[in-house]
C-alpha cells in the first residue's frame, strides 16, 4: 500500500489544521493558498474528510472546515483509509499476477512485512505529535515558505507557476489552445 497525491494532500490538510489550531473554521480556498495546492482537487478531498469524520464543514462567509475531533484521536490511518479505503497488499514487487497464492514471489514475505510496517507506522502517528513537530520544528507543509519565495528580482515571477486554472506553466509559454485553438491555428 502506497499513499496516492490525493491521500498526501489530505494528510497535509489534516496537519496544517492541526497546527494552526484556529478556534473556527478555516476557508479551503485559504489553506489550498497556504500549502500550494490546487483549490478545486483540496476542496473535493476536504469533503471526502468531511464525509469520513476528519473534517467538520462550515457553509457560507464564515465557513470552512476544521478537525472534527482532537488531535491525538486523529491518525494518518484514519485520514488515508478516508481517502483510499482499507489498506491492502500491494501488487507484487516482481509484477507477478498472483503473487501471495501459492507459490509466491522471491521476495513476497519480506514485501509484506513491509507493508505492514507502513500501516502500523501509519497507525501510530496521530496529528498531535505531527503537528507539534510542525510548530515545534519548523517543518513544512507546503513547497513554497512564502508567496515572496516564487519571486525573482525586481518581484518578477520565476519558474513554474500556477495559472488562474492551477495548472503549472512555465513562464512565458502557451498551450496551443490559448495560442487560438484545439489544433494550435
């Protein structure tokens, strides 16, 4: 079992709320901002939290979303079986088509236990020790440290950069259909 993007992103909402601690809601369109992320794939993800017990979300000029319980009853492996489902064993490291039936791969027991490791691991973290670390430390939750870290000289944009649509683009450079259509005329 692997962690999706979808998955990671929600695993960094989780932490960015717990370690705000805001007594109230936090708008989506906020925290997509704060850790960079594309504001239309966070808000479906915080909703799939909102649906699963994660989250609790607010409608209307002051909504937004918030924890829904404590932060040391929160687990990444409540927030990952929210996004992902029930952990199961992974394809086969080998690529083999009924690996784990009898006989398995070379290395099946080995891969297995790792897997198992990873969900205990994920089992055994909760958003308090995540998100006292956060503070704590200084660790990040977003690529960018601050809007002013995506700026050249003179403020000038450098880079890969979000467009209005958050899809990245490099500087300076069109897809064909803005230059004027689907086939590039």
């Amino acid at each position: 079992m692997w962690i999706s993007k979808a998955g990671a992103y929600a695993i960094r909402v989780a932490i960015y709320l717990a370690a705000e601690a805001v007594p109230g809601p936090v708008s989506v369109r906020q925290i997509a901002a704060a850790l960079d992320l594309p504001y239309s794939f966070l808000n479906k993800i915080c909703q799939q939290l909102a649906r699963g017990g994660i989250l609790t979300a607010a409608r209307g000029s002051r909504g937004g979303v918030c924890l829904a319980r404590p932060r040391p009853e929160v687990t990444l492996l409540d927030i990952v079986q929210v996004i992902e489902g029930r952990p199961q064993s992974a394809q086969c490291l080998l690529g083999l088509d009924g690996c784990g039936r009898s006989p398995a791969c070379a290395v099946h027991q080995p891969w297995q236990a790792i897997q198992r490791q990873f969900i205990e691991l994920l089992e055994m973290t909760d958003l308090e020790l995540l998100s006292r670390k956060v503070r704590q430390e200084g660790l990040r939750l977003g690529n960018e440290t601050s809007p002013r870290s995506r700026e050249g000289k003179g403020g000038q944009p450098t880079g890969r950069q979000r467009n209005r649509n958050g899809r990245g683009e490099s500087r300076g450079r069109r897809s064909r259909v803005s230059e004027g259509g689907a086939d590039g005329r």
